[in-house]
C-alpha cells in the first residue's frame, strides 16, 4: 500500500511539475586539458544546480530530469557515496530514490566493469527491506553501521575498488562521446 501511495504521488507530482521539469543547461565544450573526471563532475554540478532551481519533491524533480543527465547524476552520485562509505551508505542515503532507474542508467554507460559489480550489490540491497535504514538515518549510529558488520556487500566493493578506470572516469568518456547531447548552447543556437 505504501508503494502504491508513493507512485501515486510521484505521478501526481509529476503531472503538476511536468512544466517545470529540472533543466540543465549544459556545460561549456572541454577543452583538451579537462579530465574526463572533471567533465563528469562538472556535469554533475550542473544537474544538482538544476535539480535546486526545479520545484517539486527531490525524487519527482530526479525522475523528471532527461536520461542523460540523470544518467550522469544518479552515477556519479554512486561512485562518491560508496567511495566514501560502501553500497550501504549509497543505498540508506538514497532513500531508494534511484530504484527505478539505476540499471537503466548503468546499461546506458556501456559494458563497464562496474556493471556486474553494480547489479550485483543493486540485486543484495533489493532482497533487503531498507525502510528501517531509511527512517534511521540521523539517528543511531549503531543501527545504520549493524550492516557493515554483517559485510553483505564487502566482496562487491572490494571488486568496485580494485576496477579501472573510475567510474567517474567512465562517465566522464561517456559524455565526450555524447556531448552534442551535454553542451551549453550558444545565444544564437537553440537548447
């Protein structure tokens, strides 16, 4: 009942702010000394800049963004909160927000060696009720860290560390591929 209610106003969300949906306005061409890194981390930028300016609730504003933007947030999103603090901390801070969309978005990059890893730890946390995870968050240290003891993703991030190049690194290739579909427009060039 609680999804259904959720989707419902998702939907309902979605409808009132389909006008106003989070628009990126892209970024400036990469010159040949940008890394591929600080391409994905500036697009990144761009949409958590376009996501704050948007109204509506935060997970009706992530659903609403164009798929390669949130390709591009909802990944380099992942790779920051699991380099920082593993798959648990990546899927309690998320409040399952991405749940619809991140395989999609990790099929869109590409064969990866991140992709398995991914799917595999997304597979684990999907068996796994986080509401109570989510509903901590905030509160007690010991609840939020009784998942790192039992070390449900410990063999996929030992994988995620040892793959190369990073993830952000990937994305970041990815959208010179792509960049006709990132870049700001000029004033005379429609967006």
């Amino acid at each position: 009942m609680r999804d259904l209610l959720k989707r419902l106003r998702l939907r309902f969300e979605s409808w009132i702010y389909a006008n106003r949906k989070p628009l990126p306005s892209g970024i400036p061409f990469p010159g040949l000394t940008t890394t591929n890194e600080d391409l994905a981390m500036a697009a990144s930028e761009e949409v958590s800049r376009a996501l704050k300016e948007a109204r509506g609730s935060f997970q009706s504003k992530v659903h609403l963004l164009p798929p390669h933007w949130r390709l591009t947030y909802t990944l380099v999103r992942l790779d920051l909160e699991v380099r920082n603090g593993g798959f648990h901390q990546f899927f309690t801070n998320a409040g399952g927000i991405y749940d619809g969309f991140l395989l999609d978005d990790l099929n869109a990059l590409g064969d990866t060696p991140y992709r398995g890893i991914i799917a595999a730890a997304f597979e684990e946390y999907r068996k796994l009720d986080y509401t109570g995870q989510w509903e901590n968050r905030g509160k007690s240290w010991e609840y939020f860290t009784a998942a790192y003891k039992d070390g449900r993703f410990s063999e996929r991030e030992k994988l995620y560390f040892q793959s190369e190049p990073s993830l952000v690194e990937l994305i970041g290739k990815h959208i010179r591929r792509n960049f006709d579909q990132y870049k700001r427009s000029s004033p005379h060039e429609p967006k």
